[in-house]
C-alpha cells in the first residue's frame, strides 16, 4: 500500500520531472516513433497515409540519387575527418607547450566554432569565388592556378570540405587540449629520468593516454558528419551537376519540397541506421586501440 | 648549448605555425569587413583591394532597406532567449530529480534519455513538422522555440554537474526541514551556476545559429530568424558581394560579442560535456 508519505513523494517527483519528460516525450520521444512508422507507409500530409511496407525502403535501395548522396557523404567524410584531426592534434599539441598568447590564439581558432553556417558559408563562397576571390588570388601568388571551386563538379566538394575543416578546427583542438591537459606530469618526468626522447615521449605516453579523447572526437565528429546539411545548401545547393548532394539534403528534398513524408522518413531512418553502426563498430574496436590507464 | 639552439628553432616553428594558423582563421572575417565596406566595382578589382580606395556605409543601409534585418536579429534573439530559458528551467528540475531523488526506475528512464542522443535530428524532424503543422504553429514563435526546448543533452549535463555537489550540503537542510523545492532552489541551483552558465551558452548558440529547423516552418518574413533571412540575400543579390557581406556583418557580430563575454564557460562545457562521463 503507498502510504501518505508515498503519494507525497510521488507528487515531488512528478513535479520536478513532468515538465521536462512530457515535452520531451511529445517532441522527441513520440516523433522517433511515428518516424519509423511513418517509414513504411506513403503519405503526402493531403491524402491519408497509406502502409505501403518495405516499398519506401525498397524504392530508395534502386534510387540512383540516393546512392550518389551517400557516396557524396563518405566522400565528404573520407576528406574531412582525417584532415580536421589531424590539424586540431596539431594545434592542440603546440599550445600545449609553454606559450605565450595562449588565450588569444585559443580564441582566434574557436571564432568560426561559435558564427552560424550561414554566414560561415557565405563568407567562404566569396573567398572561394573563381575570378575575384581572396583564396585564388593568394594561389596565384605562389603562381598556381586555382581551380572554380564550387563551380567545378571536380572541386566543389573539396571546397565545402576546406571550409567545414576550416570552421571545426578550434573546436576539435578545445577537445584535444583538455585530453592533453588531463595527463599527468609525472608522467613525462619518469620518462625523462629514462632518458626518453620527444618522440618516444609523444609516441609511448601522449598517443596512448590521449587515446579515450581521440576515440570521442572520432565518434562525435563521424556522427556530425553524416548529417552534413547547411554548408551544402547555402554553398553549393548539391551543384553543379549534381556533384555535391548529400544525405540530409534528400531527406529534406523528399519531404518538404517533394511532399514524401514516408520515403523521406525511410531515409532518414537509413542515415540513423548508418549512424548506429558505425559507432557501434567503433566501439567494439575501441578496446584494441584505447588505453584507459590503470 | 646545443639544446638551447634546439630550442630555439622549435619554439620559432610553433609561433610560425600558431601565428599562420591565427592567420587564416581571422583573414576571412577581416576580407568580410573590408567587402562590406566596399562599392559593387571596388569588389571586381583584381588584384583584390584590402583597404577600399572609398569606404561608405551604404551597403549596410541598402540590405536594411530591403531586408527586415533588425527583425530578423529581434526574432533570433527572442528565440534564443526564451528556448534558453525554458531548457534552463526544465533541465535543471528533470536533472535535480535524476540526481537527488531515488525513485524506482530512475535510472531506466535515464538511459532512455540517454540512448536518444544518437538519434539523429533528421529522424524527429519530420514528425516534429507534422506535429507543428497539426497544431497550427508553423509560422509562429511557438514553433520556433518549443522543441527547442527539450533535448537530452542539457538534462544529461545538468545531471552529471548535480552529482558532484555533496550530499551533505543538503542532508542539514533537511534535518531542518527543507523541502525538496528549497533544496533545489538554495542550495543546488547556487551551486550549480558554472554548469547552468555553460549550457545557457550552448542552448544560445545552438539557437541563435540554427538554420534547418526555421527553413523547415518559417516561410513568412515577419517571422524568420537572422540565418534564414540571411540565406534569403544569396537569392537576391548574387553578385553583388558588397551586400551580402554587410549582411553576414550584421548576424556575426551579436553573436561575437557573446562569445567573448562568454568564451570561458564555452569552453569549459565542451569539456565537462565532453570527457567526463
């Protein structure tokens, strides 16, 4: 039996956790769902839904503009990742040394982290732009010809990959600083009194112990990759011809300009499906490659 | 000897690379400033002008003419503010009983929260839509802000914070008979003010410079925040550079001038939000 002191209790919870967990609910919870429901029927928001089955799946299996979408995203995510990476590890690395101007280099590289895509992007198709933009202009200083960026189906992705590289950088490097800064000293004095050099230093200590922020930075950036949208659609629009579309951009084609709210929900339910195995693959191998100390 | 000299060389590369790299993170914005200051010709120059011969002002009251831009930063700002608010307020209370009060089923209602983190955005869109549509709220504040509101994240950060206050902070208050309504008001939130101040930070970013959501249920110019009516000049004007550049002037500089008020509890939320599970 719930006593008084039960239904009290109940009370309390239900008042801190019903705001929260109803809206959560209706807008999260619910919607995750009807979206995997609405996958398997046809509806156009007129008519009403039909279930259709496995069709929507089935039809986006031999769409042609979907495969290339998805090519697109792995290409888009075969350039991005390791260069972002890489360079953040970089930048991270040196201001971790004794430096002077750490705040002000530490907030030069997080400025584009915090400005919208939006602007982001346009910014970038002006710097881009083949005749009169600053990056060519400077590639021909050093006397090469640029190429027409975002109007070259051959380069266009490779300018929506600088800029996302360009605009996530700091906040890679915020999270590799604080991995960095999470090893202990000690550490590098033993080493030191081995007499270990700097690359054994960086290759036996700091690789390994910074292993757990890598494999966090890898999942996290791989899922925001996948779900690459707003550089695209102000940059590129999926242009020219076709050679920069990506995934989410179908799914918001299909459903707000074609009307296709099953086959678009189909869609997205595929780029969740990719989202989950590749993290779920990452972390079955995180144990080969990730030292979590003692 | 040798080793200084060494040192030296490093120490140079690490500036040249910092310096280089601070470079190409700053021209950008500075070419944004300089176009936006420059005439329709002076942006067709080769080689390209960094100081414009004739500086004026015009663009920025040219954009203003034809776009409502002060509206647009009005309706980002009350956006962001109000979703802030509403995620500040209703995170904290969910987060406070996931992290102080035992109840049966806490913890499987957490990792019910937890799982739908990876859930992609693109998945409840579209329900989100359907629902906003059913409800009459596209084209309205409402739409805008609402499911804004909730997401796991802010819970999940709030909670993680909570439970590293002692306990014992608030075991004498309830010895002296304090509820749990004072014990979160006096006690925790107080306490709580680096980790409520890191995600008001983020929910305001997040808001301010979302773009998807608002193409998806504004298409009424009253109504649209400072990205989408931003991408609205890129169909307008497209080459006139001058203009559009005043135009991204305009909703980047609110947001820098948060950033670097704010820059510290930015940075510490990535952190805390990040690695400390």
């Amino acid at each position: 039996m719930v006593g008084d002191k039960g239904v009290k209790k109940l009370l309390i919870i239900s008042i801190f956790l019903l705001p929260n967990m109803l809206g959560f609910m209706v807008f999260i919870g619910i919607p995750i769902i009807s979206s995997f429901v609405l996958s398997f029927t046809e509806w156009d928001l007129i008519s009403s839904p039909s279930f259709v089955g496995l069709s929507n799946y089935i039809q986006l299996f031999h769409d042609d503009n979907f495969w290339a979408a998805l090519k697109h995203t792995l290409t888009f995510i075969v350039g991005y990742l390791p260069t972002v990476m890489a360079i953040s590890l970089a930048i991270a690395l040196i201001l971790n040394q004794k430096i002077k101007f750490k705040v002000f280099f530490r907030a030069a590289y997080f400025i584009p982290v915090v400005t919208s895509w939006v602007a982001v992007a346009l910014i970038w198709k002006w710097l881009l732009n083949p005749t009169y933009g600053l990056v060519n202009y400077g590639l021909s200083l050093v006397g090469v010809t640029g190429p027409a960026w975002l109007q070259d189906p051959s380069w266009a992705m490779v300018g929506i990959i600088l800029t996302s590289v360009w605009k996530d950088v700091g906040f890679v490097m915020v999270l590799f600083l604080a991995g960095l800064q999470g090893i202990p000293n000690s550490y590098y004095e033993a080493a030191e009194i081995d007499g270990a050099n700097r690359f054994q230093k960086f290759w036996k200590i700091t690789l390994p112990l910074l292993s757990p922020t890598t494999f966090f930075v890898l999942v996290i950036s791989l899922i925001n990759s996948f779900q690459v949208f707003d550089q695209v659609m102000i940059m590129t629009q999926g242009g020219p011809a076709g050679s920069t579309t990506v995934l989410v951009q179908q799914i918001y084609n299909h459903a707000f300009r074609y009307n296709q709210m099953g086959y678009a929900s189909a869609a997205s339910w595929i780029l969740f499906a990719l989202v989950f195995i590749v993290t779920f693959i990452q972390m079955r191998l995180q144990k080969r490659w990730i030292d979590y100390g003692q | 000897m040798d080793n200084s000299i060494s040192q030296t060389v490093r120490k140079t590369l690490f500036y040249s690379v910092l310096v280089f790299g601070a470079l190409i993170m700053i021209i950008p914005f500075l070419w944004m400033i300089t176009t936006s200051l420059k005439t329709r010709g002076a942006t067709l120059v080769l080689p390209p002008q960094f100081i414009p011969d004739e500086i004026n002002f015009a663009n920025y009251q040219r954009v203003a003419e034809v776009f409502p831009v002060g509206r647009f930063f009005l309706n980002s700002l009350f956006v962001a503010l109000t979703s802030t608010i509403g995620q500040i307020i209703t995170a904290s209370m969910a987060a406070y009983a996931f992290a102080r009060i035992e109840f049966k089923g806490r913890e499987v209602i957490f990792l019910i929260y937890l799982a739908t983190l990876m859930v992609p955005t693109q998945v409840t869109m579209i329900p989100q839509f359907i629902l906003m549509k059913y409800l009459g709220w596209l084209e309205s504040y409402r739409g805008l802000i609402v499911p804004g509101i909730f997401n796991a994240f802010g819970t999940f950060l709030l909670r993680q914070f909570f439970l590293t206050i002692p306990k014992s902070l608030e075991e004498a208050a309830f010895i002296d008979g304090a509820s749990h309504f004072r014990v979160y008001r006096q006690i925790i939130m107080p306490l709580a003010k680096p980790a409520l101040a890191t995600l008001s930070v983020f929910a305001f970013m997040q808001s301010w410079n979302s773009y998807l959501w608002p193409l998806i249920i504004v298409s009424e110019k009253a109504k649209m925040t400072l990205p989408l009516g931003l991408s609205l000049l890129q169909g307008r004007w497209t080459t006139d550079w001058n203009l559009m550049m005043a135009g991204v002037v305009i909703s980047v500089i609110p947001v820098l001038a948060v950033y670097l008020f704010a820059q510290k509890y930015l940075i510490q939320g990535i952190t805390l939000s990040g690695l400390k599970e």
